[in-house]
C-alpha cells in the first residue's frame, strides 16, 4: 500500500510539474513553424536530408550553466526550446504503409529532473504543442532505422567542436556521434553546410506576417526602456545603473532577455564597438551611447541612442550627432527593395567622410574609417546579426527584409585631431523594415534629433523619484 502512495505522489508531481498557467499567448504558432519546414523542405535537391541539432548548454560557473538559448534554426522550424535534439526533413515521404517527411528526437521527460531544472515537452507534449506527427525520444536516434548513404546530399549546419564526450548515447554529443556514424561522416562536408546555409538564409532574410508583429514589439518595448533612460539619465548615474533600467523595462513588457550583451558606455567608453563592462560609475558631463535591445520570444532588436548625461549637448558634440543624424537621414531615403545593399553603407561613408573634413578632422576622404570603422547594416530577427544572403555588390535589398541602419563616429583620446573632438562617441541605430518602394522605422518611438534628445533628457522619469538605502 504504501509503495502505491509513493508511486502515485511521484504521477501526481510529475503530472503537476508539466502544467503551467498564465503563459503569454503571443508565441510563434505551431503552423507557422509547420510552414517554416515546409518551405525548408521546398527548397531542397532531391532525395536529400536536411539535419538540425539543438544547441549545447554552456558552463557558467563550475556546474551551473548559463540560461539556455536554442538554435534560432531549430527554433525557427520547430519552436522547440530545449536541449539534446535533433530534427530530420527527409525532401520525399519515408516509410512504408505509414509515411513521414520530418522526425523530431526529443529530451525524455523525467520526473526528478523536472523539478531540478524544469519542464522538459517530451514526447507527447512535442505532438500536442508542436504539431509532430513522429517524435521520439533522443535515446531512440541511435537505433532509428535510417540510411543516410542512400540519400544524394545530407544537409546539415557547422557542428560544434569543443562540445564534452558524450555521457550517454543521447546527450548532444550523443546525438552528433550517431549522426557521424550513421551518415559515415568523417571530416564536414563543406557542400552540406553551405546548402544549409543558402536555405536558412534564404528563409530568414524576408520576415512572415507573424515575425513582423514580434519584431514590432520587440522593438516598440526597447523603444521605451531607451526613452525612459534618456529621461532618468543624471552626471551621477552609473553604467549599471542605466543597463539596469533598460534591462527592468525589457522585462516588465515580457521580454525574456535582451538580444546581445548590452553596451552602454560613457565617453570614452561609447568609443569602444562592443564595450560590455558597463562599470564606469559616473557619467558626468560627457555622452551616453547606449546600444541595447530586447529579446522578445527570440526576436531581438537592435537600437543605439547617444544622450548627453547633463542634458544639453556641448557644441563639439553637438556638431558630431548632426553629422552621424545627416548621414543615417541620407541612407534612409534609399532604403526599399531594390537597392544595392552595399550601397547603404557607401551613403553613410561619403556623408561621413564630407562632414568630418569638414569639421577639420581629417583631411582625406580615405581616413573617415579611422573614426567610422565598421559597416552601416546588418540583418536583423532571431540573431542580432540575422542570416540573410549577402553575395557581393550584386545584392539587392528585398521586401520585409529587416536591416539596421547605424552609422557612428568614435574619436578616442590621442587621435590625431583636435584634442576638443577627444572621447566623442556617437551612433545612432534603427531598425529598419523594407518595404517595396520605401520603408518604415521600427524604432521611430525612440528620438533622433538633438533637440528632441535634449527635450525628453529634461523629462523627469519614476526613476528618479526611487529612493534606496546606502550601502
């Protein structure tokens, strides 16, 4: 009798752990992956596979790992948010009597680890949630009975190198070993991984109806943590601080997470690209650039503002964001599908190059990559630097494609200019949603213009108002 009561309390539990309530109702649809694969599957050769593997969990810190983020491309096909999986989609129907055209290897599901480290779909929840028809569990992919030498071409992404020996036959590392095995695959097909990156690609550039609502308000909400930072911006803010107010907003409009590392530097850190320390514990009388954006259910923005701290900018860096504002107004009017692609940083290049001769600060045209060293555009969705097909001058911008436009200047301590333009920071960055003959801003919430950047820093925010105790 009391063995019954135990097993039924362990039933009841598990029953327990894999209900939720209050989940958002905003999730990428079980159809709208069922169509992702589907137009996958269009695009590839005859009698051929295509193979996608979860990605890895990393270590944090001896044996806690960081929060795991799935491959976007096994998100994409799939919606499938965890670990230790792999996805087939066979070009033709498989099997006999029964036939399938995809097959999805899952985590099983597990009681006790359930209540260590959370709900795991499983089988049957990848069925009702997810729409597979043919799922197993990932211990089964070992043993499945397929024969990848009889298919012409097996596509399939980079796989990992550095990923721990396998502790079971269906861990990730599981997983790959038996995929190597099956397939005979001794060294990476180079032919399979660009045919898998031509097809992702391909796909992910030009944005669905139901990627574009996300991207709207994924952006809308990094919109509104940039404006209220603008607003709560002092002399004596710190760094953290102001993360720490985009990262709040981000969460209380449900974000999950923001799309990159956060960069929010003051001065001569806003001169830095991809600063991340975020510790400078004053800002004084000196520019903000911050370049942070919400993770909205995997859709990332995109969005850099440069605020003066006091307020008010100075007329040195007052001169500089007009130039940078100048030059991204000058790419805008080219944005729509058609364009070179390249040709959106070739307008940023020249409008930046004239301006900063200009002002005295270089001479030659050829030197405004010293202060302008990096491109004006990059895909943007499930990655920050999304997929997209880039293949030289030929390029063409594309309707609902979704490219940033961010020019900057950056004049570090010691440049050789005048030591007035030193520690200058600006960029300015929007998202930007092509259309077929012009475009809309994603991020127009968020003020360009010095003037309206000096109108909302003399707002007050209820950030302002927070009192904490000293420690």
């Amino acid at each position: 009798m009391k063995q019954l009561v135990v097993l039924f309390a362990v039933l009841f539990s598990f029953s327990q752990i894999h209900s939720q309530e209050n989940l958002p109702t905003d999730y990428l649809s079980k159809e709208f992956h069922k169509g992702r694969r589907e137009a996958f599957r269009a695009l590839m050769p005859a009698n051929s596979v295509a193979v996608v593997f979860s990605y890895p969990e990393r270590i944090f810190s001896r044996d806690v790992n960081y929060i795991y983020h799935q491959n976007p491309d096994m998100y994409y096909l799939t919606g499938y948010k965890e670990p230790d999986a792999v996805l087939l989609i066979f070009k033709e129907s498989q099997g006999m009597g029964e036939t399938y055209n995809e097959v999805l290897f899952v985590r099983e599901r597990n009681a006790a680890r359930e209540m260590w480290t959370g709900r795991r779909l499983g089988v049957e929840g990848a069925k009702s949630k997810l729409g597979f028809t043919t799922v197993y569990n990932g211990k089964d992919f070992k043993d499945f009975a397929i024969d990848f030498k009889k298919f012409d071409k097996i596509i399939y992404d980079q796989l990992p190198t550095d990923l721990e020996s396998s502790r079971n036959d269906f861990d990730l590392a599981g997983l790959f070993k038996s995929f190597k095995t099956k397939a005979g695959i001794t060294t990476e097909d180079k032919n399979s991984t660009e045919s898998f990156a031509d097809i992702t690609n391909t796909l992910r550039e030009i944005k669905t109806p139901e990627e574009l609502e996300l991207m709207r308000k994924t952006v809308k909400l990094s919109c509104i943590a940039h404006n209220e930072v603008m607003k709560a911006v002092g002399p004596d803010m710190s760094e953290n601080e102001a993360e720490g107010i985009h990262s709040y907003i981000h969460r209380r409009y449900g974000s999950e997470d923001e799309g990159y590392p956060p960069i929010v530097g003051v001065g001569a850190n806003g001169c830095i690209l991809h600063y991340e320390e975020n510790n400078s514990t004053k800002m004084e009388n000196q520019l903000l650039l911050m370049d942070v954006g919400s993770e909205y259910h995997g859709y990332s923005a995109d969005v850099t503002r440069t605020v003066p701290a006091n307020g008010k900018f100075t007329e040195e860096q007052k001169a500089i964001y007009q130039l940078v504002y100048d030059a991204q107004e000058a790419v805008f009017k080219i944005c729509k599908e058609g364009t070179p692609l390249i040709d959106l940083n070739t307008t940023a290049k020249d409008v930046l190059a004239k301006g900063l001769i200009k002002l005295g600060i270089i001479t030659d045209p050829k030197d405004v990559r010293l202060y302008y060293p990096h491109s004006c555009s990059h895909f943007l969705g499930l990655d920050v630097h999304d997929k997209g097909n880039f293949k030289g001058p030929q390029t063409l911008i594309k309707e609902n494609m979704i490219l940033t436009v961010e020019p900057g200047i950056y004049i570090p301590a010691n440049s050789k200019c005048d030591k007035k333009w030193w520690n200058i920071g600006v960029r300015i960055e929007d998202d930007i949603l092509m259309l077929k003959d012009s475009y809309e801003n994603l991020s127009a919430e968020s003020p360009r213009k010095w003037q309206d950047v000096e109108a909302l820093a003399k707002q007050k925010s209820t950030f302002n108002e927070m009192k904490f105790p000293k420690i």
